[in-house]
C-alpha cells in the first residue's frame, strides 16, 4: 500500500500546507496504529543501507517547489519532493551550485534522499559535507507533528542543531518536508591536472598538498593515475597549475561527474563495491581487491571483495569504517558500537517512539 500526495511544481501553490498536513495526518494515523512505513522519494539511493521492513510507503514527491531563494543571501528552502536537477538549474541560473557537489544516482534523485543519506561528492574534504550546508528543517516526527528547526541563516545557535540531524538519518527520526541550505558561488576557473604515480605516492602526495594554500577542490587516484581539480579565481588556478605541473585533462567535468555517479569502469564493472573510510594518510591496505581513492586519500573504494569479516576486520584496525555499497553482507552500513548505538536509540525513541519511520533502514533493530 503506497500513500500518496500531489501537487504542481510552483513556488507559492496555496495547496503547500494541505499536502503537508496530509502526509502529516498519514503519519498520525500510522502512529496511532503503529503501522512501519517507508518515506519514498526518487529511490534512485535505496541501494544503501538495508531495504527496511515496512509495508506501507509514503510518497513525498509530489511535496515538491522551490519555497523560497535568496541569491544574494546565498540561502535556498525548498521541499523535500524537489527534484536535486530542478534545484541545481535554479542555482545555476544564478551562477551558484551545491557546494558539496551531490550524487544523484539516478535522474529522479530529490532533495529529501540527499539529505537523508548525507551524500556528497569528490568536493566533500575541502568545501564540507551535505549537513554542513543545512541551515534549517521542517518535518514531520514520529508523531505526526510538523516540526520546525533552524532557520535560513548561518549564526543559528539557539537550542539543539537537529536539522543537521535529519542529514545521514536515512529518514529514521523524521519525514522531511522543507530543506534550507547555503549555497556557494560557481567557481570562474576550473582545470584538473593529472600525474603517473602509485598509490603510495598518491597517499603522500595528497598529504603534501594538504599544507599547500592552492585551490584544490577535488583530488582521485585510480590505476596509478593521480587526479587533482584546481577551481577558483582564474588567478589562483592558474599559479597553482603551474607549481603543479603535470598534464591537463581535456574533459574534466564529464570525468568528475563519472567519479561522482560511480560511472567509472571501476564502480560499474563490481559485483562487490566497498566504501571505507579512513584517515588520509592510512597506508595502502593489505586488502584483496581493486582500489580507488577520493576525497585526498579518506575515502577509499574496494571493488571485487566480498569478505565481510576480513575487510571490517582490517578497516577497524586503521579506526576507520566499512560501508557495503554493491553485494551483500550482515550489515551494509559499518556496526556501531554499543554506546553509539545507545545513542542512536535515545534519538529514534524521542523523535519517533513508537519506531514507525524507516524501521530497519540502517540497523536491523533500530
């Protein structure tokens, strides 16, 4: 059963509130029947995590418009329903992007699934994470209630931050329904150098660079190939590509839209795809398989290994974590520990006690 909503995609459709107070009263009514429901938007990233055990879904894409958008404010709000392309050609109107460069995985991705997974792309270690952007929420908790946190400025300190909770949730402390965040301003130059080197010299060359003051956005490595985006002023772009040398990649935008979708041979020729996590300078991991690494080394991909107990073994002695993304596994999201576990269930019964929303998404039993 699939419980829907409608509504045109308008900035000030006088209908915003009866759909909102709709899926509210889906909620409450789930609440007071404590019926499991599944949030749904574009499921262009319900691959992540675990599929969940509620029957019953809510529909919140036709909860879509931008609400409002401030140029020179940097500050857009719009609903959770609103397709993540709608937004970024608003923006790019404007000559401003989402600074954390999303994936979408897919051509209905929306703006409640960005937020609710976290996602953010090769951009993420040097302009911030999708949570860093969030200025405020409004959504709906396990209750029915409409709730509001945050506002549409950055000195927003009153009270508990749980707008930037919502991010990385997966939907499991409440239903989205209204997103602000800041924007940034498109760069005036952008050139992606590339250089030949293993990957033990990528690991040090990208800790080098990281005392460097030169405009790096992104940097990848990937079968003994180095890649670094310079992008900014034209300026300072083109000091930085001069100190650094190497060769020019001809098209780097369609290559770091690739790495960002996982369209790289390497993601789409996986049966098996790993996301780990580590500190940057962690060395090479003895760890069977194909490697990748993004985010100045963090960020780790491990492509044609399906040993579950082993890599989360290893990743764990290097304090990092492992997230499956392709394949299966006990737990596709990295186990937390007793303690962040408590916490999480603190969380999930205060905003959500009766464990409707999302119910299995990230933890089995949370």
């Amino acid at each position: 059963m699939t419980l829907t909503t409608s509504r045109d995609n308008t900035r000030d459709d006088p209908r915003d509130n009866d759909i909102a107070e709709s899926l509210a009263a889906a909620v409450t009514e789930a609440f007071e029947n404590s019926t499991p429901i599944a949030i749904r938007g574009g499921d262009t990233k319900a691959f992540l995590g675990e599929s969940g055990s509620a029957e019953q879904s809510l529909d919140i894409t036709g909860h879509r418009g931008v609400v409002s958008y401030e140029p020179g404010e940097l500050v857009i709000t719009a609903r959770a329903g609103t397709p993540l392309a709608d937004i970024e050609r608003t923006l790019a109107d404007s000559g401003q992007a989402l600074a954390f460069e999303p994936p979408y995985f897919g051509d209905a991705a929306t703006l409640g699934g960005t937020i609710a997974t976290n996602l953010a792309g090769p951009a993420r270690p040097f302009t911030g994470a999708a949570r860093d952007f969030v200025l405020g929420a409004r959504i709906i908790n396990g209750r029915g209630e409409i709730l509001r946190f945050g506002g549409e400025v950055m000195k927003n300190v009153a009270g508990y931050d749980l707008s930037r909770l919502m991010a990385g949730a997966f939907g499991t402390l409440g239903v989205l329904l209204d997103v602000s965040l800041k924007v940034l301003p498109r760069p005036r130059a952008q050139v992606t150098q590339r250089f030949e080197q293993d990957q033990t010299a990528a690991i040090q060359n990208f800790c080098q660079l990281g005392r460097k003051p030169w405009p790096i956005t992104a940097s990848y490595w990937e079968d003994g190939t180095t890649y670094l985006r310079l992008a900014g002023a034209s300026s300072s772009v083109s000091a930085a590509q001069k100190s650094l040398g190497g060769e020019m990649l001809s098209d780097d935008v369609a290559f770091w839209r690739d790495v960002r979708e996982q369209q790289r041979p390497l993601f789409t020729d996986a049966k098996s795809l790993w996301r780990l996590s580590v500190a940057p300078a962690t060395p090479v991991l003895d760890i069977a398989g194909t490697t990748a690494m993004d985010w100045g080394g963090a960020l780790r991909w491990l492509a044609g290994n399906d040993d579950e107990q082993g890599i989360r073994q290893r990743i764990s002695q290097h304090g990092g974590h492992a997230t499956v993304y392709r394949g299966q596994a006990s737990s596709r999201l990295h186990p937390l520990s007793h303690s962040m576990m408590a916490v999480h269930t603190r969380l999930k019964n205060a905003l959500d006690p009766a464990g409707i929303l999302n119910p299995g998404r990230m933890y089995a039993d949370f």
